[in-house]
C-alpha cells in the first residue's frame, strides 16, 4: 500500500470515528417538547337525533337499537335488551337477535309467562328453543347462553 493510500485510509477511519463519536454525546439530550391544547368546537352531528325519523320504529326505552320493521307487534320482546343483529332468512322469514344480560333460565321463565298472556302458545322446541304461534302466525326463539347473559335470536314471518 503507498503512503498516500495509508494517509487516506487513516483520514477515513477518522472522521468515520468522529462522526459516531458526534452523535453519542448524552450530555446534549433533548427535552421533551410541551403539547399543545386546543378546544374544539363539539360535533357536526352532536345534536342530531332519531326521534322524527320516519324509519325508526322503538318498542319502548327498555330496548336499546332499533327493532326492524315487521315484528309482530303483540309479540312480547324481553327487556332489558339490545338489538344486535337483524336480517333475511329467505323465503318470507327474518330475524332479529337481541343480548340481555339474563341468564337462559330467566329468559324462558319470562317468555313462558308473558307469551300465554299476550294470546300466543309456546311450545319447548329442542335444546334452547322455543316455539310460540298465534291464529296462523308463528314465531320461533333460540335462546344461547352468553355467559354472562344471553343471545335471543327471534325468527319469524315479517307483518305487513
């Protein structure tokens, strides 16, 4: 290697080394930067509200969502409730699924005591469910076990 070339290696080697020297100095730490704070004005939509809504159809204070159209209206819905899914099953059916925080026990006592009295006969359909019909219509309940609380599924012929 000529001395000119060592003279080069060991230039490099040292601003290589001053370099990664430069950069580990903790002395020069930075200090956290203070975050500003800003009010803002609330919501576009934080006075909205469904009450005049012409497609929202409440089944009183107790159950929380919405329940869909075309359930038969003197069908007791247990309550405490939420609407937690709702659909099509196809050919003239639909359902719709609420949560509760009651145990399955508690769900059939009800439902065993507030069917007959609304007019409709129930019916234990295996397991969990629960048939109940009034004059030609005829509704079916699955009760699943949520621990804590429970899943009613509610499947029935919508009413025009």
């Amino acid at each position: 290697m000529s001395p000119q070339s060592r003279v080069a290696a060991v230039l490099a080697a040292a601003l290589v080394l001053a370099a990664a020297g430069a950069g580990c100095d903790r002395s020069r730490q930075r200090q956290p930067r203070e975050i500003e704070t800003v009010d803002v004005a609330p919501a576009i939509d934080a006075d909205y509200s469904t009450e005049g809504d012409l497609q929202a159809v409440r089944r009183g204070p107790e159950i929380a969502g919405v329940v869909p159209g075309g359930v038969p209206p003197d069908l007791p819905l247990f309550l405490p409730s939420s609407v937690v899914d709702f659909g099509d099953l196809g050919p003239g059916r639909s359902y719709v699924e609420f949560d509760t925080s009651s145990d399955v026990a508690a769900v059939r006592r009800w439902l065993g005591e507030r069917l007959p009295a609304a007019g409709w006969t129930a019916s234990a359909v295996g397991g969990e469910g629960l048939r109940a019909a009034k004059g030609a219509r005829e509704v079916t309940y699955r009760l699943t076990d949520l621990s804590p609380g429970t899943r009613i599924r509610l499947e029935y012929r919508p009413q025009p």
